[in-house]
C-alpha cells in the first residue's frame, strides 16, 4: 500500500557530507536519541523497542489511523444529516 506525501516538499532535510569517511551533519546522535525516545512515548506499545521495530510499529500505526479516518469519513457520508 502506498500513501501520497502532501506537503512533503516542505519538510526540512538534514544536509549531510562526508568527512574523514563519516557521515556528519547538523542532527546529533544525541537530538535523534531523544527524538525517538519521543517517539517511543507516542506509539502504542513503542516503549523499550530498538529504533527499526519503532519505526515498523510507527508505520503500521499510521496506517492504522489513516484506515480508521477513511472508515469514520465513510460513516460520515451514510449518516450525513
């Protein structure tokens, strides 16, 4: 399944460049830890996994929620008064 990215343009990227042969750039390990410790806080049973199932789990959350907004936006239109 594949979800269109409105607005996808307007988010910020990270310019990264090599240096010495590692990757650098303005995010810090630290601002990415917490960043997916918030994360972790946000998705349902995210609390301890490892940053790759996170964001598996933050995936199928968020198809999750978009197939409850379509189902509610189709009980919407049945029940329209």
């Amino acid at each position: 399944m594949t979800m269109d990215c409105n607005g996808c343009e307007n988010v910020s990227r990270v310019k990264m460049h090599r240096q010495h042969g590692r990757v650098s750039g303005r995010v810090s390990r630290r601002s990415v830890r917490m960043k997916v410790k918030k994360l972790q806080k946000l998705i349902p049973g995210g609390q301890g996994l490892k940053p790759d199932r996170l964001f598996l789990r933050t995936a199928d959350y968020i198809l999750h929620l978009k197939l409850q907004v379509d189902v509610l936006q189709a009980l919407s239109k049945i029940y329209k008064p």
